[in-house]
C-alpha cells in the first residue's frame, strides 16, 4: 500500500552548483518537487524557488519529489530546446548513488526490463513486457555496509521511476522509498536516492560538461 502523500518541502537555502548566462545546475533537496504540483499547497518547489533569484530559468528535466542532487536548467530558449534534445537523445550521463536492502551481488551488472505505468496503482510503474518501454540501468556496488549495499547506478533511459523498479525487480529495493519498499527497507528519513553526475554538451560552447553535487546520505 503506498502511503498518502504529505508535503513539508525543506527549509533549505537554494544550493547553486554552476551558473553562466547559458544555463543554471542547481543541487536539489529531497523532499522538494521540481515543479509545481497539480494540487493545493504544492507551488513551492525547485522550480520556484529558482525563479525567485533568477527570472529567466527555464525547465529542462525533472527529479523525483524524493531524489535528491544535480538539475540543470536553461536561461535561454535557444539553450532550453539544445539540452532538451542532449536528454532526449541520450547524449546526457547521469550517475546516482543510492542505498539498497541487501547485498546486491554480482558487484556489476545491467538491468533490461521494460516499463510502463501501473494503471490502478498510479504512480507506481512496473515491469510490463508486452506493453512495457525498453529501459536499462548498469550499476556497480560501491561497498557493503551490514544489511545494505551502496550503489552507483547508471541509467541509460529516462523512465519514470527507472531505478527504483529495477533495483526492486532484482530484490533490492532502495532503502526509504514510500512507494516500493516495504518492512525494514522502508523504515529510513528519506529515499536514498541521489542524483551524483550530470555530464553533456554545453549549449554555447558544445564542450562536454560535469556537474557535480555531493551525496548526502
């Protein structure tokens, strides 16, 4: 059953990461949506916490309401559209870190399950392999620690809750998550999911650029 959705978004002062007259890489807080929400008392998010200090930031891409770590957003319609395509075709890598129940073995390895949206149980997804899009995740275990292993995870798709139903599917659910795990696995502050990395090409410069935010868990 997944539990009813309270926000208390973070008291947390914006956390900027890189900024030009391109683009804007910002580090953004668990607990905090990247957009507005489509429901009374959830307009305060990364977005519009954003725009409060710099009125030309445009979306790019979201996170989940609880991941945490590296967004990136434009300032220019021109660079909005460029990065659009650097994700839609892929060019962009993204690495996360994340803890797992368990000990997730062997220490490398991919994931290729397609997905699509559990209908009657939104906003879970699941593994679907008729109607299911293609979605792959690499990961490489990092360390174990008791009962858990952290992870870097790798997605080389862009679906929907990608990791957190693949590592599911493989028996290791990510520790915290209020949707997929369940028991001991779920009993943690927040879901231990951060987006680490975020490299593509620079919509001015077309150089190949990293960003980084620490992981804080």
């Amino acid at each position: 059953m997944i539990p009813d959705f309270i926000y208390n978004p973070p008291d947390v002062p914006l956390r900027i990461v890189f900024e030009d007259s391109q683009i804007i890489v910002a580090d953004k807080p668990a607990g905090l949506l990247s957009v507005p929400g489509k429901t009374e008392g959830r307009s305060d998010c990364l977005m519009s916490r954003l725009l409060a200090e710099y009125w030309d930031a445009l979306l790019v891409h979201r996170l989940d309401c609880d991941t945490s770590g590296v967004m990136i957003f434009a300032r220019t319609k021109q660079a909005q559209g460029f990065l659009g395509q650097e994700f839609e075709k892929r060019r962009a890598e993204k690495t996360y870190v994340a803890r797992l129940w368990g000990h997730l073995k062997p220490e490398t390895g991919r994931v290729d399950l397609p997905l699509c949206t559990d209908w009657p149980n939104r906003p879970r997804q699941h593994v679907d392999h008729t109607h299911g899009r293609p979605a792959q995740t690499d990961w490489q275990v990092l360390g174990y620690e008791e009962e858990t292993t952290r992870v870097r995870l790798h997605p080389l798709t862009g679906r929907s809750h990608q990791l957190r139903v693949h590592m599911l599917e493989m028996g290791h659910p990510i520790l915290g998550d209020p949707i997929y795990a369940t028991g001991a696995a779920r009993d943690f502050p927040r879901l231990m999911l951060h987006a680490e990395t975020l490299a593509l090409h620079h919509p001015a410069t077309l150089q190949w650029v990293e960003f980084a935010a620490p992981c804080p868990f």
